[in-house]
C-alpha cells in the first residue's frame, strides 16, 4: 500500500520564512534602537549671527499666546535660539533665584577669562560647599578645564566654587565679572554674588535675562559640547574616577531634539531650566523658573511641542 503524499506543505520552505522574517524585524529593530541613541546635536552652526534684539518683550503677554500649554513655572520664555526672537513668555520679568542655571554665566567668565589648561588649588571654601558637589578635597589640584566640564554636566556647587577661587585676580573679582558680562550682553535686571546659584540674600535673575545670557552660550563650543553630555568620567585626585550624570534629564529624551543647556534647584528658586532644542530648521532656548520637579521637564516638553506644531506647515 503507497503511503499518500503528505498533504502539509514542506517544513524547510516554512522555516526559512519564518527565519527570514524575524531577520527582517531584528534588523528594524536594531535600526531603531540605533537611532534612539543618536545624541543630541550639540555642534554650532559655522557662522551663526548674534541678533541685536535678543527676548524682546512680546507686543502681547506669552501667556496669551494663541493655544499655548498652561504650566507651572512662575516664568518662563521661549525665544528663537538664531534670531532671537521671543516665541512665547510668562511673566518673564519677574526677578527671581535662578538656581545652578546661572552656572552658563560662570562657564561663559571662566572661558572668557582664559588659563582653562592650568591647575586649581581647591580652597576651604570651595571643600565647603553644600551638595551637589564632587566632594573636592582643600589643598589638591585640578585642572581648571576639568572643573568646568564636571560644573557644566553635574552642576557641582564645589567645582563652580573652585573656577572662580582660581581665576586671575580674587574669588570677588570673579563675580564682579560675571555680572559685568551679563551686563553687556544685555542682561541688566540680574544680580549674581556666588558662581554656582546657591540661594544667597539679593541674588536674582529674571527669565528674560536668562534666556539672553544661554543665547550667548549656546554660540560657545565648549559649553555646547559639555551641556549635551549624558555622562562623563571625573577622576579625583587620589585616583577615583566617577562617572557623573547630567541633571538635565530632557537629553534622554528620544528624539533627540534637546540638546542642553542647564538645570538647577533650590530651596527658594524651585526646580529651574534653560534648555536648547533643534529641529527641522529652527533652534530654539526654552527657560522656566520657579517651578517644580514633577513639572519642569514635562512642561519643556509641552512647550517644545507646542512650537514644533506651530513651525509645522
């Protein structure tokens, strides 16, 4: 008796679909993880113009602005990071504790002032600043440039404390030049007395004032480099190393639009922000003050979108 044909189609060409299909879907897989871990793109434009108008007040409040999100921030501005112009603003001349945003100000003196490749002699007073800090020790040694790089992504209070202990000339000559930079730039409603934002009586900024001064900053190589980090590794001076994250969590964001600039939080201040965001064509400095930890990223979020839709044609 002939054993019937098996009436079930063969098993390899089965197989071999099957196979070819899970190779199809792993590629696309991997192709998409690939991308959600682009960083973000952190270079400046060659060329890039400095506007002579940066966050001119809007002819109308920003809060009035045409379906812009409510949000929780007592200030906020966004302003157009090439041609600063302002795109959206909520009572954005409030004086204000600004917290470790105004960290940029303090980047933008050390680099200005030069001698980032020498060493600094950390200070008592540097060892003795509250969290967050690297916990640097009075007496060892390190580079100025290094420094810079941990204050920038990990907004440590101590290594802000040390650029400015160790530049030329005295710790008060150093603030005296922050707030002069921040005059010229166009910044004039600030008052800054300590390099790194801690609360201190008198101290204040205005949203405004904040987004002319991360304008500047953002046409700067070095801060735009360090400010979209997600990590680095600082190495103490007995040998440690310690990976340092970025406080700014709006860079694990995928896509990877934000691209820096800079977080901060104190008691008095709230959870505050200035960050830089590209896309398609435009560039963009969201800045919020004064708000909280559960609101301030997704706000910055909200707000991104918010314009994102209005660019879209």
């Amino acid at each position: 008796m002939k054993t019937p044909p098996d009436s079930n189609p063969p098993d390899k060409p089965q197989s071999s679909t099957v196979s070819s299909f899970l190779a199809f879907a792993t590629a696309i897989v991997v192709f998409l993880w690939a991308c959600s871990l682009t960083p973000p793109d952190h270079t400046v434009t060659p060329g890039m113009a400095f506007s002579k108008s940066v966050a001119s007040p809007m002819r109308a409040g920003g809060e009035f602005t045409f379906n812009a999100p409510i949000i929780v921030a007592r200030s906020a501005i966004v302003i157009d990071a090439e041609t600063g112009e302002t795109l959206f603003e909520k009572h954005a001349d409030a004086r204000l504790p600004v917290a470790s945003t105004q960290k940029l100000l303090t980047a933008m003196e050390a680099i200005a002032s030069g001698g980032l490749d020498r060493e600094a002699v950390v200070t008592l007073r540097d060892q003795l600043q509250p969290p967050t800090k690297l916990d640097l020790v009075a007496g060892t040694r390190y580079r100025r440039d290094d420094l810079l790089a941990a204050m920038l992504v990990s907004s440590a209070n101590d290594a802000a404390s040390a650029l400015a202990s160790s530049a030329r000339g005295s710790y008060g000559d150093f603030i005296s030049n922050m707030n002069r930079r921040a005059k010229l730039l166009g910044a004039r409603n600030s008052m800054f007395l300590n390099p790194h934002g801690l609360d201190a009586p008198g101290q204040h900024s205005t949203a405004r004032d904040s987004a002319i001064i991360a304008y500047y900053a953002y046409r700067n190589p070095l801060i735009r480099h360090w400010v979209a980090q997600e990590m680095i590794p600082f190495t103490h001076s007995d040998g440690r190393t310690l990976m340092l994250e970025n406080t700014n969590l709006l860079l694990w964001h995928r896509p990877a639009y934000f691209n820096g600039l800079k977080s901060g939080f104190t008691l008095q201040g709230g959870k505050c922000l200035i960050a830089s965001a590209k896309y398609d064509h435009r560039e963009i400095i969201i800045v919020l003050l004064g708000s909280t930890q559960d609101a301030i990223f997704s706000d910055a979020k909200r707000l991104f979108r918010w314009q994102q839709k209005r660019d879209a044609p």
